[in-house]
C-alpha cells in the first residue's frame, strides 16, 4: 500500500505531534540516567505509530517502509537522537519474521500485544565471536519434550533490561552437519525467562537509554508452537528485514544530523564575535551549507531504496547505500554543529555533544561502513570478492 504526498505530510505531523511533547530536557534526563523513556514509548504506542508496518488485520496500519522511513525521520529530529528512536524502531521491522513465517494462531498471538506496547522485545541475534558472520553462530537449541532447550551467549541484544519478549536466533544443526552453511538455523519468539537467560548491561557512549547487552543462556526451555516457520530455514526468514532496516537507520541519522544542523545555524546567527554574527563568515557558512546539501541528497536514496522495496522490487544496492550516505552525512552534520558551537559544543547544555554521540553508532551498525562498500563493490560494479 502507498500513500501520495499529503497522506506523508499528515502522518509527519502526526508523527511531531507526540514526539515534540518530549523535549531537550526529557532526553538529557535519559542520557543522564539511562532510564529506558518508558512515557516516550506509552505515548507513541497510545497513538498507534508502533504498528505502522503490521497487518491492518492485527490491528496495525499495514503501511510500508516509505512510511516509516518518515515516521522514524521525524522521531529522530527532535532531541531525541537514537534513544528516541530505537526506542520504537525495534518494533518495526525486527518482528518481520512473524509477520513473513508466522502461523495466524502465532500472529493473533503475538502482534497485537506488540502494537499495543504490552510486549517489549529484545533480540538476541549477535554473537561475540560471529558478529555479521551469521551462519557461524554457536548458540544452539537441542530438541526435548514439547520443544527445545537453549543455551548459547549473545551480544549488543537491545532491551533486555526491559524486554519480557526475546527473539532468538539459534542453531539447530550443527554448522559442521549442514549442506550449506545457511542451513540448520532456527528462530524463536518467546519469553525472555530471567532464571534461565542472565542479562549484564554493556555501558556505551550513547543511546543511554535504550540499553545494550550482553546475555548468557543456561537451559532456556522453548515450546515449540514459540518457533517461527520450519526449523533449520531461519536464516532466510532474516533476509526479509535486512534491507528495511537499513533505510530506517539512515532515515534516522538524516533526522539526528538536520536537527543538530538546525541548532548549529541558529548559534551561528545568535553569536557574535568582532562584533559580527558568525555565521557571516564563510569558514563558518560553508560547512553547514555542505551538510544540508549532503542531508538532502541522503534523504533521496533513502526514498528511492523504500520505493524499491514497496513496489517489490530489488533494493540491497539503494537500501546499503542509504545507510552509508545517511549515516555519514548525518554523522558529519553533527561534528560540524559541534564545532560551530566552539567550546560550547562539547558542553551538555547546547545538547549538540549528545547528537553526536547518539549519531555515532549509525556510521557501525547494523552493518560496517566497509561491509557496504565491498557489496557495492561485488554486487554493483562486478569485481572480485575482497573476504
């Protein structure tokens, strides 16, 4: 389903119409005390923005990921950075597999409660010793009565301080017994069980408040009806969401680099020095002009590459080079507030320092800078595999 340009510009201002009853203030207390924004997500589920992208027949919006690249542009331009919008983007597009390989008794289940917010969700995909490698993951899941039982150890898993909801992806098939290495991997969607699953907080540089962590599984008991499609076929169930995503976090960044530029121009306008504003100097001008300019055309791709994808269409090169561009330009934004600010940038009351830091992690996940350019490189242009 599509919708044309003024349907974009009322769902914007539907968007603005919760976020911007959070303000600088709410988010500095976030960053401060890392406290998950529990009255941002209530809010945002209360009006219905966290089932955009579900089935109107789970009472979501059933929109797609052009909607939602503006949705998360928006929560993502006002103060909140990615503690704002992780906040609400891991309800998007990180369920997908429900949604793509889920039995309707799954879905009815399921969906609704994550729509409401009653259901918050972690994800436990990453492993230490695998990273984007992902057939190589050890986390395995041994069948037993009624199920499984799954132990293994899992990295940067989002919420888990919060989430009573885990997905799991595991191995169900020893990666030495596979045909192919993308066989024999399996996901689950089920209780996040505390007296099985130990949880540890890894203390980062931003998105205080959506937390990050380390967690170790000890004997997980998993009923079978908590596995999503055939066992051994997950790996391919992930595929649906990996393109989504990534224009969604380069929507994100693109909203965290022209909020920081917005604030970088009006300093520029208010501060005088010499008795002159210093935005009248070129050295101060030319910078923030380049960052619009870099912005705006990010914020293209990041168009195209949903386009692509709603109409069913081939997008991996649109959708990869939408994070490159849109993590870069809005990273570069960010700095050049900052130093627009001169020492007060780097103080926490002008909160552009904030930005930066919560912009940061664009520029490395969910896939490297590097990654992206030897899948252009191969995929796009036709040379030679580098890894």
């Amino acid at each position: 389903m599509t919708i044309d340009e003024d349907d974009l510009a009322a769902l914007r201002d539907g968007v603005r119409a919760v976020v911007s009853r959070f303000g600088d203030d709410y988010w500095l207390a976030r960053d401060d005390d890392g406290v998950f924004p529990f009255e941002f997500h209530r809010a945002m589920a209360d009006a219905g923005w966290l089932g955009i992208t579900m089935p109107e027949a789970y009472g979501g919006s059933g929109l797609g990921v052009t909607e939602a690249a503006v949705m998360m542009h928006e929560v993502a331009s006002h103060g909140g950075g990615m503690s704002a919008a992780s906040s609400v983007h891991i309800n998007l597009f990180g369920p997908h597999p429900i949604i793509v390989e889920g039995s309707d008794e799954q879905k009815a289940r399921w969906i609704p409660r994550l729509i409401s917010g009653e259901d918050q969700v972690a994800f436990g995909f990453t492993e230490p010793d695998s990273g984007l490698n992902t057939t190589h993951i050890k986390t395995f899941a041994k069948r037993v009565d009624g199920g499984y039982e799954v132990s293994g150890q899992k990295v940067w898993t989002s919420t888990a301080q919060v989430a009573n909801k885990i997905m799991l992806l595991t191995r169900t098939t020893p990666l030495a017994d596979c045909a192919r290495p993308t066989d024999g991997i399996t996901i689950f969607y089920t209780d996040l069980d505390r007296s099985a699953i130990d949880v540890h907080r890894i203390p980062k540089m931003g998105r205080k408040a959506v937390d990050s962590n380390s967690i170790f599984i000890d004997g997980l008991r998993v009923p079978e009806e908590d596995r999503i499609g055939e066992e051994g076929k997950g790996f391919s169930y992930i595929l649906h969401s990996l393109n989504p995503e990534r224009v969604l976090i380069a929507a994100e960044a693109i909203g965290i680099g022209q909020d920081a530029l917005r604030r970088g121009a009006a300093y520029a306008q208010e501060r005088e020095v010499f008795g002159r504003p210093i935005g009248q100097n070129q050295g101060i001008q030319h910078p923030l002009a380049e960052s619009w300019m870099e912005l705006a055309a990010a914020w293209l791709m990041v168009l195209r590459a949903a386009a692509l994808y709603d109409a069913g269409k081939p997008c991996g090169a649109e959708a990869n080079a939408a994070k490159f561009l849109g993590a870069r330009a809005g990273h570069d934004a960010c700095w050049r507030s900052m130093t627009t600010h001169g020492g007060f940038g780097y103080a926490k009351e002008y909160h552009v320092e904030r930005l930066y830091r919560e912009v940061a992690i664009t520029r490395i996940a969910p896939i490297t800078e590097q990654l992206i350019l030897s899948y252009i490189g191969e995929r796009v242009l036709g040379l030679p595999k580098s890894y």
